[in-house]
C-alpha cells in the first residue's frame, strides 16, 4: 500500500447490524447507512479512507436470493481497481450463502472480500456490531510482508474469529460467535490483536484478472434425509421440474438407507441426468462412503461424495456450476474438485 491511506468499500445490504426497531410493531427493520456509520464515530478514528454503496432498500438477509449476489459482486467488479478491499454489511441468517455464493462468483479474486454482521442492532448499547465492523475494515486492510492485501479470498469476520466464507455456517441464533469453519481452521483469531493463521489464508498462484460469473441457475435443491421418508415423498422432489442438482443430506458419514425403493429411486434419477451430491447433516467431518454399505449403495447408485463441503457451499457450487451450462458429467468433475478452498480432497 505504500504508506498511502487504505481503501476500504463497504456495501451494506442490511441485516440487523444496520436495523432499529419501529416504535409502533417493535419489530426490527433494516434503517440507512448513515444511520449506521452515526453509530460508529469510531469508525472515523480509523485512518482509512472509507466509501460506502447500501443496498436501496436494505433487506433482511431471508430476503436474499442471486440476484442480490449479482449485485453485490458486480459492486465489487466495478470498483475493484480503486479499492485496497471490501466489507460486505450482511444479516446473519444467509451470510454463510452469500460468502459461499461469492467465492465461486468472483473468480481470480485477490482482493479481501470480509463480509460481517451483527447479533444485535448497532445502535444497542451492548451491541457486537461495532467491533464486528471495525475488525472487518482492519482486515480488509491488512497487509502481508510484502505489501500485498493478507487476505485474497472472501471470508467471514465475527466476534472473535475470521473464517474462511466457504467454510463457515451460522452457528447459533444467539451468542456472538454465531459462525464457526467445522471442517477449516480460522484465518484468523481476535484478540488484543488480529492473529492471522498464514497457512489456512487462501492463495492463487495464477494472476489472472478478476473474472466475476453472474448466472446462478437455481434448478438444484436439498434433500434432507430422515427416518419415516416415504417413497412417494422421496420421489416427488426426485421429479420436481426442470431440477438438475440435487444436494442429498444424510445422516453421519454420507449415509442412506439401503432399501431397494429408495436406491431404485435414488439411481433412476442419476440415470434421468440429474447430479446428486451427497453431503452430510453432520456439522463436523464428511462423507466417507466407503466406510459402511449404505453409503456404499448411494455411490454404486451414482451419488458423487461432498466430501467434507458445507451445504452451503454445496448449493451455491452447484448454482454456479449450473449457471456456466456444464452438462452433467462436467458439473459431477468439478464438484470432486476444491474450486476455491471449499473442500478437503
Ligand atoms: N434476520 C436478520 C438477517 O439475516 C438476522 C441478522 O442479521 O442477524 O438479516
């Protein structure tokens, strides 16, 4: 950076960070970003020279769908040149989406893309939102040994941790460490400082430019296993129109029941062209479907392994998959390959 002021963007789509009540119904509403940054005088001590873009209106994060990503990487392709890093305001409820979302979109990325939020409004007294957005900008404008940006991916910064995005999983409804990487270490622990952890921080090799991928096709969905499904149950998401992806949740190490109507099922649908990705329910380790012969089943009947990715990453991988027009086979590739740091192989 040179010893020049940092460049930081932020682009605040809503969430409760940016949310008060309304004085008649007490709900909380998604408010303006000078409402936000009023809150923060501190965020004017910090020597970086700030820009802001919000989302008109800003939304609460249930609300959010690829179009909304689209807009928010195509803020970023825009300003990418003039911008040392961005800070991505987001609700909590779909950030670990949006961070997964992003990743895939922004191909070549080598800028810090820190997407943050807040348990509680920041204009609470005992409000997370201000240090959350404060640690952010310092990450976005962290600098490694050779003056080039720390981070080079799109992560998740909360409380006291800085996940890799495509990692990361809301957590818990309530406390302020609401996310956690299950399958990743953090890129970075807070505490009196900001610890990066150098070896789990993302890094390409290749320089070539940004290249952001717009198209999302969301003809994929989950299918969440449970004991009690029935086959016409199972087979009527089997046959939704127009699917092409199917991300199957099972229970423990990838594994489904091995009855024959429900790998008859299963294969028919691989033989129909859709791709299934099998993924666990389990917050913590992967699919091994080798290890027990119910998972067995499920690969001999065509389901690809996901390996220890994140539902939410599996989804948006597939989106953006999809959204390139792959056929299948070529989906089913890159699906058994790490894109960006989203997979342990
Ligand atoms: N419903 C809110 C949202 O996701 C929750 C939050 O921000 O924590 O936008």
């Amino acid at each position: 950076m040179d010893g020049r002021r940092p460049k930081i963007l932020i682009i605040y789509t809503g969430g409760t960070i940016g949310m008060i009540e309304n004085p008649h119904s007490r709900v909380l509403q998604p408010f303006d970003f000078t409402h936000l940054i009023d809150n923060v005088p501190k965020v004017r001590k910090l020597d970086y020279d700030i820009s802001n873009i919000q989302f008109d209106p800003p939304i609460d994060s249930a609300n959010m769908s690829p179009s909304h990503w689209s807009d928010i990487a195509s803020d970023i392709e825009a300003h990418y040149d003039d911008f040392d890093g961005f800070v991505v305001l987001h609700g909590t409820d779909t950030m670990a989406f949006t961070a997964s979302a992003l990743s895939f979109m922004l191909e070549n990325l080598h800028k810090p893309v820190i997407i943050t939020g807040s348990q509680l409004p920041i204009g609470e007294v005992r409000t997370d939102g201000e240090e959350n957005l404060i640690t952010a900008l310092q990450v976005a404008a962290a600098c490694d040994k050779d003056g080039g940006p720390m981070v080079r991916e799109v992560a998740i910064l909360f409380e006291n941790y800085l996940w890799r995005g495509n990692r990361s999983t809301k957590m818990s409804a309530d406390n302020f460490n609401a996310f956690k990487s299950n399958n990743y270490p953090a890129l970075a622990k807070i505490g009196l400082g900001i610890n990066f952890n150098n070896d789990a921080l993302y890094r390409v090799l290749s320089r070539r430019p940004l290249k952001v991928r717009y198209t999302m096709d969301t003809n994929v969905m989950f299918i969440d296993l449970y004991p009690g499904m029935q086959e016409s149950t199972l087979r009527y998401l089997l046959g939704t129109p127009g699917i092409k992806g199917i991300v199957l949740r099972t229970f423990g190490a990838g594994n489904g029941p091995d009855y024959a109507w429900f790998i008859n099922a299963i294969s028919e649908a691989v033989e129909r062209g859709i791709v299934i990705l099998n993924v666990t329910q389990c917050v913590n380790g992967g699919v091994h479907t080798t290890l027990y012969n119910t998972g067995n089943r499920l690969a001999q009947a065509g389901v690809i392994s996901g390996h220890d990715i994140t539902s939410e990453a599996a989804i948006t991988k597939m989106m953006y998959l999809f959204g390139m027009g792959l056929p299948p086979e070529n989906v089913k590739k890159y699906l058994n390959y790490s894109l960006c740091g989203e997979v342990t192989l």
